[in-house]
C-alpha cells in the first residue's frame, strides 16, 4: 500500500474472517502511548487487508481525480503537536470553509470528534487534506462530516439547493473511523462518516474504516458515504481509496439517489449490506440489504467502476458487489480494469454477473475485468 493511505488508516482494531467470511469491529479501542494526546490511535494494518488500493494494473488517474494542491492553506490545524489537533478546531475550520490542511506533527494521528463537522454553503470551496497523517474518528457516536445545500441551517445560497455549483468539498490524504449516523433522520439519513447533498463532492487517498448507519430500511444507506443531489448529475469522483469493514442497511460503502459516480483505483473489502426485506420491502420486514459495498438507485445516472477492487463484500438481500437500479431503465454501468470477486447476494443477483444487481439501459458494460 502506498504511503499516502498507510499512514492514516488509524482509529479501530479489525478482526478479520477467512476469505468470503466477514469482518468485525472492535468496541474497545487499544490505546497507544505515542499518540496520548488524541486519546486514541488504534493501528488498523491494511497492508494486510487489501494492500495498494485498486488492481496492479490500475490506469493513470485523470487530472480530475488528482490531489488539489494544497501548498497554501487558508487554514491550518494544529501548531505542531498531536494535541494542538482538536474536534472543535476540526469543526471550526470546516465552518470558514477554504483550503484546510494539518500541522499535528510528523506522526500519524487520530482525532476524536466530538462534534459532528458541518459545511456552511456560503464556502465556495471546502478542503480538507490530512496530509497522509490524520483521521477523524467518531467513536462510533456520531456522524462526522456533514454537507447540505438544502438545509437551512447551513445558510441557503440560492433559491434551487438542490442544483448548485457551491461548495465543492475535495477530501484528500485523510481518514474516516467509527462514524456512526444510526438514528440521523434528515434527507433520509445514512452517511455514517460522511453525508454529501449538493455542490460537487470529490475523494482522493482517502479510507473509510469500521463507519456505520442504519442497519435497516429500505433506502438508507452510506455506511461510509452517502451522496445526493450533484451539481448538473456531475459524478462523484472516488480515486484511489479504500473502504473496508463498513455497514449499513444498503449500500455500506457509497450509497447515493440519482447521482452518477466514477470510482478509480480504489477497494473495496469486507463490507456488509445488513438490512432484510429488500426495495420495496417484503411484507413483514423492514427492508434493506441491498449493495454490499456500492448501492446506485435513481433514473439517469452512470456508474464507472475503473482498475478498482470489490472483494469479501455482503449484502443480504441484492448486490454483493453493487446494486444498481435505474427506474426508467436510462442509466448505465461500465466496469474497466477491474476485479470483483466474493462478494455474496444472499438473496438475489443478475445472472452472469456475480456480486451485481443490475437494472438499466442495456446489460453492465464490462472490459479488461474479472467477475467470479
């Protein structure tokens, strides 16, 4: 695994299963003296896990999905040390908005939020790049970032929130641990680590570890992240990232309603769909588990899935892999370069297409790739 993701996924101990069996959290966390001063920094060793995000033979990422260059900050967390680095400064810098980045020292650390960040949509443009250094850990009680052009308390900007160019949030170079958003009700819930309405959201060297959100229901979803509404259907750009041992009803990794995604050289491992009674739910259930690790439901919108790794991902219900579903049959899936193996449906899946629930224009459009 690269540098860049090795040194920042912190917070939480795994315990991994056999291959195709699933993975646990810890709820007790392993304190290390040499991190004190954010409370906790639990080593989680991907290496081990999935190595480098995405497939050896991953293509080179298009100028879109790069890092922002990030040289000069319009703030900076932290004046050097491990507690210099705080939630509330965290929460506070996000509020101003800008190109944000950490001085926390030469160490890897992880900070405990203990207050949910959110965007103000005044901000043009919000960064947030933890250098290859930091993770944000919600303890497994709380969401930790938020973003939402629609509600009123992070201040309207024009009068059709749900399709506007501000802010764009680029996450970089940083972790997610332990969010939780079980119980949030807003725009339908899920978003355990992060929840995305609006703008232009972009990820890149980023993991998602152990976050979480409702284990039911028949659309909440976004173990790790969930995403509505984008600036003119723009995709969601995931680049060379990885999401590993996160749970939700549907979709544990992404979730998203009629927004459009392309994913580059990223993995994908251990990650479960816990809901029951599917999209409409069954009678007699509560619906859910749906999407293992990547869950599209909407009308035209696209998936592109390149030099990406989806493996030992779980849904109950349909798309161990992905569950994608375009109600008006318009939106497609293209899968380049990329490798996707066990990855149970216990329910359902599309036949020819192991791991994958598809409904759309057209069967998925795979290339260069392994299903098994």
């Amino acid at each position: 695994m690269n540098a860049s993701i090795r040194r920042i996924v912190l917070g939480v101990t795994l315990v991994t299963a056999s291959a195709g069996a699933l993975v646990s959290a810890a709820t007790v966390p392993e304190i290390e003296q040499s991190a004190d001063a954010t409370e906790r920094a639990v080593r989680v060793d991907l290496d081990a896990l999935v190595g480098t995000p995405g497939t050896p033979d991953a293509p080179p990422l298009p100028d879109d999905a790069r890092p922002v260059d990030t040289s000069q900050p319009d703030i900076v967390i932290g004046t050097g040390t491990p507690a210099s680095c705080t939630s509330a400064r965290v929460v506070d810098a996000v509020a101003r908005g800008g190109v944000i980045t950490f001085d926390c020292g030469p160490d890897p650390v992880t900070i405990p939020m203990t207050a949910t960040a959110k965007v103000v949509n005044t901000s043009p443009v919000v960064v947030i790049d933890g250098g290859g250094l930091v993770t944000l850990d919600g303890g497994d009680e709380r969401r930790i970032l938020y973003m939402n052009t629609c509600d009123q308390a992070q201040i309207w900007t024009t009068p059709h929130c749900q399709n506007q160019d501000h802010p764009r949030l680029t996450l970089q170079g940083i972790g997610f641990v332990r969010g939780n958003a079980t119980g949030e009700t807003i725009e339908g819930g899920g978003g355990g680590a992060v929840f995305v309405r609006g703008g232009e959201v972009t990820v890149i060297d980023a993991s998602f570890v152990a976050n979480r959100c409702d284990p039911t229901g028949p659309d909440v979803g976004g173990g790790a992240l969930r995403v509505l509404s984008q600036f003119n259907g723009r995709p969601v750009i995931v680049a060379r990232s990885v999401f590993t041992a996160n749970r939700c009803s549907n979709g544990a990794g992404t979730s998203s309603i009629g927004v459009s995604w392309r994913i580059l050289n990223s993995t994908f491992f251990d990650n479960q769909a816990i809901g029951n009674g599917a999209n409409p739910q069954r009678p007699g259930t509560p619906g859910g588990g749906n999407g293992g690790a990547i869950y599209l439901d909407g009308n035209e919108m696209t998936l592109e899935l390149v030099g990406s790794v989806v493996e030992n991902n779980v849904a109950n219900e349909g798309g161990g892999a992905v569950f994608f579903v375009s109600n008006n049959r318009t939106g497609q899936m293209f899968i380049r370069s990329s490798e996707l193996s066990s990855n149970p449906s216990l329910g359902f899946e599309t036949n020819g297409f192991p791991g994958i629930f598809y409904l759309g224009n057209g069967p998925p459009i795979v290339s260069d790739s392994t299903l098994e």
